[in-house]
C-alpha cells in the first residue's frame, strides 16, 4: 500500500490502522498529532481508523517552550 506521508510517498505491506502506522513509525508516546486526507483524527479513533491506498497523511510533534 502506498500513502504520502509528511508530502513523501512511502510504500508499507498492508492495510493498517492509524495506530500501527504511529507504532511502525516509532511514534508511540510522543506528543503528536495526525491528519489524513486534511482531516484531524483523534487520538481515541486512532486504532479504528483504517488506512488506505493514497492516503495522505500528516504527523506533527508537539514542541513545548516558550
């Protein structure tokens, strides 16, 4: 399956959900935000929201300071 992910095509195995890809991507624990397709999932609907082919995602960190 391949998705844009930060605005670079990237090719993963199979389907999977926003969390496995936040997992795969050794993301988990952090402060981050995800948008698919210009739309915020949130963080409890990440294990139910299924990725599919073209997707485009975006993952931000949270940067604290001021």
């Amino acid at each position: 399956m391949q998705i844009t992910l930060n605005g670079e095509k990237r090719e993963f195995g199979e389907t999977q959900t926003v969390s496995e890809l936040v997992q795969t991507l050794h993301l988990s624990g952090q402060r981050i935000a995800v948008e698919l397709n210009k739309e915020i999932v949130r963080k409890k609907d990440w294990e139910s929201t299924v990725l599919s082919e073209a997707d485009k995602i975006e993952i931000v960190h949270f940067v604290g300071g001021g």
